[in-house]
C-alpha cells in the first residue's frame, strides 16, 4: 500500500503523463492494490476516472471515499455472473464484459435496477489461455445478438496483449483492435456503438495510443509496484 509520503510523487507522474496524452485519450488510473490515501492524491491532481478489478475492494474503497461525487468508477476484472447486481451499483464502466451470456445477464440486471451501465466487450486478437474474452470470430457471431440489448450501453473494445509480446507484436495487435472496432462500427446496429477501444497499460499504452487507443488503464506507472501475490495471482476477483 502506498503511504502518505508518496502523495507528492503520484502527482508528479500524473502531471508528466498527462502531458503527453492527446486529448482523446481518457486516462485511467488503475487503484486495485493501492490505498484510498494514493487515490485520494491522484483525484486531487485531476484524476477522475478509477479503475479496479474486484468488487469487494471496489465496495470497501467506495464506503471511504463517498466525499469524492465526481468519480466514475470503471471494472476491468473478470465479473462472475453472482457479482453482476453489485458491479452495475458500484461502476459506471464495465470493461471487461466477455462474453454474450454475461452481457445478457448485465442488461437484463441494469433494466431491474433501472441502470444504464457502459460496457466494452473484451476481446482477444491472438490466443491467450490467461485472459478472458471473444475471440474476433466468436465477437463477430455474437453481434447481432448483443445488438439486441437495449439497456446496457455496448460502446467499445477492450484489449490486453498477451505477455511477452515484441513492441512490433503488440502494436500490431493494437491495430488489429482498431481496424475490427472500426468495422464494427461502420455497420448499421440498432444498439451497438464501438467508438472506444480501452487498451494500453503501463507497459505499452505509447502503442496503444499510437494504434488509437480512446482509454488507458495505467497502474504501475502512477502509483508503483503493487504487491506480486496479490496482483498477479489473483487478477480476476
Ligand atoms: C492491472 C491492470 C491494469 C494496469 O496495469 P499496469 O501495468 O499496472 O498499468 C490495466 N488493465 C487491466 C485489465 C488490469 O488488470
């Protein structure tokens, strides 16, 4: 967990990424593993948008920060299906929808709970037993079905490379992201609106962004290393 100390340091980075990010770009910062202390300073030098990967975290940070009214709170972790009525109170974006049983589940959710959560649907460019999401011929089949959800508002794609990628290999992937969004987008849905492509993390957004990224999910670079048990064994929670 970030103390006290760090605060000036996490505006200092903030304020040097934000420089180079073009204006469309939307940044960010993702808290799972750091403390309300680190977002309240990241808030404080303009951040307001938060991500996080698990729900019950997400819960306890919320219950502390409820003096906070301008946050929009974005999941980026897997959602089990038992989760989908507190992910739709607790976030604004949902970005890690995979699958069309999933979004299915959220819309008929948000229509019961009178919400209008936004939602990218996670996919994968190359094959990747570690991740979750559609593969492109699997998104491409689900279309029209998720065309037909009317409550919860599908607006973009969300990418994570596969590791180890060359910066070739993952820029590629990134484009390949592009080009499916932009197809997608060119055809005429009732419903579907894929104008964002959530993808870049501390590692790679410069290529992301390059590639046309709308939204990046950074970490590591704004608030350090996270603790390795916690982050990288359990990522889906
Ligand atoms: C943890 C996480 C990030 C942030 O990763 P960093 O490398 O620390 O920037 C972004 N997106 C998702 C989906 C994550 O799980």
């Amino acid at each position: 967990m970030t103390d006290v100390s760090e605060t000036p340091l996490i505006a200092q980075r903030i304020a040097s990424i934000r420089q180079t990010l073009p204006m469309s770009v939307r940044l960010i910062a993702v808290t799972k593993n750091v403390s309300v202390t680190a977002i309240r300073a990241a808030y404080t030098a303009g951040i307001r948008d938060f991500g996080e990967s698990r729900i019950q975290e997400t819960e306890e940070k919320q219950a502390q920060l409820h003096d906070l009214p301008e946050i929009t709170w974005h999941l980026i972790g897997h959602l089990q299906s038992n989760k989908v009525p507190k992910a739709i109170a607790q976030f604004q974006w949902i970005h890690s929808v995979d699958s069309l049983k999933l979004a299915q589940r959220l819309d008929r959710v948000a229509e019961s709970l009178s919400s209008a959560p936004h939602v990218c649907l996670q996919v994968k460019l190359l094959p990747d037993p570690n991740k979750y999401g559609w593969t492109v011929p699997e998104l491409l089949a689900d279309l029209v079905d998720l065309d037909q959800l009317s409550q919860i508002r599908i607006r973009g794609l969300m990418v994570i490379p596969p590791a180890g990628l060359s910066a070739d290999q993952t820029l590629s992937v990134f484009q390949q992201a592009r080009v499916i969004a932009d197809q997608i987008r060119c055809q005429s849905w009732k419903h579907l609106k894929i104008q964002e492509l959530s993808m870049g993390m501390s590692g790679d957004y410069p290529l992301a962004i390059q590639a046309g990224a709308t939204m990046i999910r950074l970490g590591t670079v704004l608030f350090g290393d996270r603790p390795v048990l916690e982050s990288h064994l359990q990522p889906n929670g």
